[in-house]
C-alpha cells in the first residue's frame, strides 16, 4: 500500500472512530475491506496506487467479481462494498477525490438466514451450568443471566461499569451502535446473579462505580470480548445442538421469547438497539417457521 493510500485509510478510520462514533471493531473491520481492496488494485494495476482518482466503477466491479471468486459469501461481498462506498464518500467530502466510482455500483443480494436461538428448556439448563461455588462460576451465572435478559451485544456488556447498573429501578444503561445509548429492563433473576457476584468481590451494590468494570478477569481487569465469548461458547456446547454458540444466540433467543410472548415488534426494535425496524422484522419469520415444523411432526399429512 502506498504511502497516499495508507494516510487516506488512517484518516478515514480516525474520522469514522471520533466523528461518526463507530466502534474499534467496525474500525478494523473496515481496515480489513480496504485493504484487501489495495492489495487486489496494486495486483490489478500492475502497480503501486498514488492516486484513488484512477480508480473507477470497473475496477470496483472487477474487485467484488474476483471476491465472488475467491469464495467469499456475498454478505462479504456487500460488506467490502460498504465499505468503499463509505470510504470514497469520505475522500469527497475530504475532497480529496472529486467522484465516489462506488455510489452505482449494485450490492449484492444476500439470502436472508433465520437467526439461530435457544429454546427456554436450553436457556434453563444453561443457567443451572455455571459453579456457584466458585467466584468465577458466579460471575458467569450474572454474564448469562445479563446477555438472555436484555439482549444486549457483546461489545455492550464487555464495556459495562458496576455505575451502569441501577438496581433500584433494574435498568441497565449500554452504549450501542453509533454511541447511542439506551436502558434495558432485567428481571430479579438477573438482579441476584449480579448482586451475589459483586458481593463476592466485597463491592456494595450502590458503591460509585462509574469507572469499574461489571465483569473482571482475575486480576481485577476488564474481562476481555474474547473471553466472554469463549466463556458462553463453552457453557453453551454442553446443552445446545445449534451451529451458532455465542453470546449473539442468546440476543436472538431473547428477541425470539419476547416476539413468541406477544411483545410488540417495536418494544423489541427499542431493547435491541435496531437503527431501523427492518432489522428487527427476521423475528416475525420465526413463527411460521415454528408453525410449520409443529404441523410437519403432528400433521399426518405434514410430512408429505
């Protein structure tokens, strides 16, 4: 990557981290995108890229066509797509270029997959997995208990301080997508689980914790994205059959029981932190789903 590209891409990811409030993981996600997009464009030039204004819609297209060809899936292909996009819209803006080659350019259709979710007989079990015996058994009792019970993502629960936790009125305050931040109800179960936990690490309930980790690793640090994840991963290969074994499942398993319980699809948008209600209509297709499987095993003509 040349020197003029590697600025454009360290501003572009400075300007997306401080000004538009995207998250570290997005940031690097992007990184990713433009840089497999400057490999191919070096490969494809037969050069060293000085300029992004030689670059055109053609070469876009060739770019997402020799993705498709190294067997990347087309939500990939969507995806570096949006980044471009984003990216040339930035160098305008910038004007460091005077055409975005990416704004015509189609996405790709990507085939809408049903999320994967746990039935509550699985949550119920998963909830009885973790060691109360143990400080860490504990702690993983309240991250799962917390992840089911407000649906909230990875990234939300890993940057949680014990100060966003209102005990009284059960909310939580998480800071979402674009830094927005909204409050999450949880239910009592969840309320012991975190208390029992912080009373094991001798914290009052109502300490001033605004700058203090809700979950700490051993040594009184964050715990880590990673290490929740593996954590949960863990539990969840002992009582689920599902493909899908991350925190992320039991989001969609707490917006599947919420939709399977008559909430309303707005109520949901709002727990989740959706931008747009579009993100949040796959749960209306879990019903039929579970509708049809019913009449396929009780029907006597449901498996013809």
């Amino acid at each position: 990557m040349s020197e003029y590209s590697s600025q454009a891409v360290a501003d572009f990811l400075n300007y997306i981290v401080l000004e538009r409030g995207y998250s570290e993981h997005t940031a690097k996600s992007y990184k990713r995108d433009l840089k497999q997009f400057t490999s191919f464009i070096e490969s494809y030039s037969g050069k060293s890229i000085a300029d992004f204004r030689f670059i055109d819609k053609a070469t876009v297209r060739h770019f997402l066509g020799k993705e498709f060809e190294d067997g990347y899936s087309s939500k990939t292909v969507a995806r570096r797509l949006a980044t471009l996009k984003s990216f040339f819209k930035y160098l305008v803006k910038a004007e460091i270029t005077t055409n975005n080659p990416a704004s015509s350019v189609r996405s790709p259709k990507i085939k809408k997959s049903l999320p994967s979710y746990h039935s509550t007989d699985v949550i119920d079990q998963l909830m009885n997995l973790p060691d109360e015996g143990t400080k860490t058994g504990i702690r993983d009792k309240a991250i799962l208990e917390l992840f089911y019970s407000t649906g909230m993502r990875l990234a939300e629960l890993t940057n949680l301080n014990i100060g966003d936790v209102d005990f009284r009125n059960q909310v939580v305050k998480v800071l979402g997508k674009g830094n927005k931040e909204r409050l999450i109800p949880f239910g009592n179960r969840t309320k012991i689980s975190i208390e029992n936990y912080l009373k094991k690490r001798g914290i009052g309930l109502f300490t001033n914790g605004q700058d203090t980790p809700l979950f700490v690793n051993n040594k009184n640090g964050r715990l880590s994205a990673r290490m929740i994840q593996r954590r949960v991963r863990n539990y969840l290969k002992l009582v689920a059959n599902t493909e899908q074994l991350g925190p992320h499942s039991l989001r969609h398993s707490f917006a599947t029981h919420l939709m399977d319980r008559g909430a309303d699809i707005r109520a949901v948008k709002d727990l989740l932190g959706h931008s747009s209600l579009s993100s949040t209509q796959v749960y209306t297709h879990l019903q039929p789903e579970k509708m049809k499987k019913i009449y396929k095993q009780a029907h006597p003509h449901g498996s013809k």
